[in-house]
C-alpha cells in the first residue's frame, strides 16, 4: 500500500479564501472549505466580512461573459 498515494486528500481552491482545501462544500460550481462556510453562516449580512465573501462567489461563479 502506497500510504502517500492514499494520504493526499483531494483538494480545491476555496473561492473565498482562495487556498487549496481538502474539506468544505459546493455551491453551484464553486467550492468553499469548511472555515468559510463556517464564516458565512456566523456573520451578519451587514458585515463587510460577509459582503466579502459574497463579492468573492460572486467573482467565482458569474462567468465573465457576462460582465
Ligand atoms: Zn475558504
């Protein structure tokens, strides 16, 4: 067994944080790790925090076409 193949948990780019991430979720073809949807869920909407993080998956999931 090649522990070091199995061991490398696939990771993404988080678009919030924009660091490769092993755990987290996906909403609509983005991805977003753990800490952040943790983030999103805990901040106040009029947070500049939280205005951040929806600018953040607004700029991942809107393709530039329509821009
Ligand atoms: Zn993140």
């Amino acid at each position: 067994m090649d522990s070091a193949a199995t061991k490398k948990v696939m990771e993404e780019i988080c678009v919030v944080c924009e660091q490769p991430r092993g755990k987290g979720i996906h909403l609509y073809t983005s991805f977003i790790c753990r800490d952040c949807e943790k983030d999103i869920t805990s901040t106040d909407t009029k947070d500049p925090k939280y205005i951040y993080i929806i600018n953040q998956l607004k700029k991942a999931s809107i393709p530039e076409i329509y821009s």
